[in-house]
C-alpha cells in the first residue's frame, strides 16, 4: 500500500476510505481491485525487487564469509521472514 501511494498519493482518501470500513463490511470487491491496481500499476512487483535486494545485501555481506554458521542461520531467518510472502516472489 505504501508504495502504491508514493506512486499514486492522489488515491490515498480511496485508499483509506477502504481501510477505514469495518473488516465485516467491507466489501470483497474492493480488496480484489487494489490487489489487482498493486499488481498491475508496479507497486507489488517494486516492493518485490526492494525485498529481494535487501535479502540478497544481507546474505552477501562480505563478513559473514568469516562465519559461515552465522550465514547460514541468517539464510534460514531470511526463508523464515520470506515464507509467508514466497507465493508472491515468484512472478
């Protein structure tokens, strides 16, 4: 959402009018359109490529080559961190 906004902040009252509704009224129609506006204005596949870069720095640090237990416990809390989302990362 938060990229969606940089990208497009005149959606923003929309945006909100949404997030304000109640969980029990709001409307399945409308999560379905800004799933499908994050998937096709950029922000989903932006916010892919900065999460991706970001892990990628992590386990690439150059230090970490000195510890390779303490890289491989980053590489599995980054599967961890990335697991509920991975469905996503693949596009």
């Amino acid at each position: 959402m938060v990229e969606h906004l940089y990208r497009y902040p005149e959606e923003r009252e929309r945006l909100l009018h949404v997030l304000k509704t109640p969980r029990e009224e709001t409307r399945d129609e409308d999560v379905v359109r800004y799933i499908e506006e994050f998937r096709s204005k950029g922000a989903l596949t932006a916010v892919v490529n900065k999460i991706e870069k970001e892990a990628e720095l992590a386990l690439n640090y150059s230090i970490l080559h000195q510890f390779p237990k303490l890289k491989g416990v980053l590489n599995d809390l980054v599967e961890v961190i990335l697991g509920p989302i991975k469905h996503v990362m693949i596009m």
